[in-house]
C-alpha cells in the first residue's frame, strides 16, 4: 500500500487505471480489477478474482477464490460470494458473434450468499438475504430470504439474516434462534417484523 492509496492490494493483484477501490478493501493474489469496476469499502476480494469494467460492489463484499465477476453484475452491500462460483452475462455466447451490446445485468442483493461453486446464469436478481446453495444453477429469481439448490435451482426453505434455517408454525411466524429476531411468511414472501 502506498501512502495515498487507502486499500490493500498484494503485488502481484493487477489494479488497472480508472477503477474505484474504497477504503480498507484487501485484493489477494494474482486477481485483476479492471478499469471502471467500482468495489466499495471494507471488500475483500480473494486470490486469482476478475472484476470486469462496470461491476458494481458495494462494501463490506466477500468474493472467494477463483471468481470471475463480468459486466452486468451489480452486488450489493454484505454479499458473500464463495469460490469458484460463475457469473454470466450473455445468454447464447458464441465465439464468433460478438454480443456486447445483449449483456444482461445481474442483481444481488442486500445480505445474499452464494454458495461454492455455484452458477449465476444472467439476468436474474438474487433477493435480500437470499441462501444460494454450494452447486446451485440460478436460471430465475430469487426471492428474499428463499435458500435454494440444484441443478436448476428450486427452492427448499427460507433463511434468516443471520443465516439460519428459518421454520414456520402455523400463524406463519418464525424466530432466528441465534438473534431472537422474528420472520413473517405471507402469500410466499419473508419479512423480518421487529
């Protein structure tokens, strides 16, 4: 770190000229932020990350090893993203067809976590506090709270912000045990209510 640069970056991470990097976010080994990506404050970016031109992440943003984040992806504040997970930004790639101008973006929102080795197909907007499982193939929305798996993914429960199974009795009302707070499930959607 020099004196008027306020991040980490390890010598080897590739920092290209124009990009936004807030204070106190840490990018590991061999990882490349490229112009006009935009990473907040208090990030860490793992070891052998690509950030395209034009990603957007906010802070305190948690990317694994081993993830390329392309244009389009916009992760919001407190998201995890574990290792080797896939975005994508096209939906028909073809190498000889050039398809900049059909890139989709891809919204993640507040507090979500996608699981190790997981694939974001484009398009899709991942919901608050949203629970993506470890292999997870995302090819539609996601609802806040909703924790999903497989190939393609499906929903099979609802998770808490603190990250804990969410069960609801028959008023439909759920408590975190680990934080006391209380969950609402009406007409298939999740909101925290104290």
């Amino acid at each position: 770190m020099n004196s008027t640069q306020s991040y980490f970056a390890d010598q080897s991470a590739i920092i290209d000229n124009g990009c936004t990097i807030g204070d106190g976010t840490k990018i590991w080994h061999f990882s490349h932020i490229m112009s006009g990506a935009m990473v907040g404050k208090d990030c860490n970016i793992g070891q052998n990350v690509v950030i395209s031109p034009d990603v957007v992440l906010g802070n305190n943003v948690k990317v694994q090893n081993n993830v390329s984040i392309y244009t389009g992806v916009i992760c919001e504040d407190d998201v995890f993203v574990g290792p080797s997970v896939v975005f994508t930004n096209v939906i028909n790639p073809r190498s000889g067809v050039v398809r900049k101008h059909e890139y989709k973006n891809t919204v993640v929102k507040h507090g979500a976590s996608i699981g190790a080795n997981a694939t974001i197909v484009c398009g899709v907007t991942i919901g608050e506090f949203a629970f993506i499982g470890a292999g997870t193939v995302v090819t539609k929305e996601v609802k806040p709270y909703a924790m999903v798996v497989g190939n393609p993914s499906r929903q099979i429960g609802w998770m808490s912000e603190y990250g804990q199974k969410l069960v609801f009795d028959r008023e439909g009302l759920a408590c975190c045990y680990e934080t006391g707070k209380t969950y609402r499930l009406t007409n298939g959607a999740v909101e925290r209510i104290d």
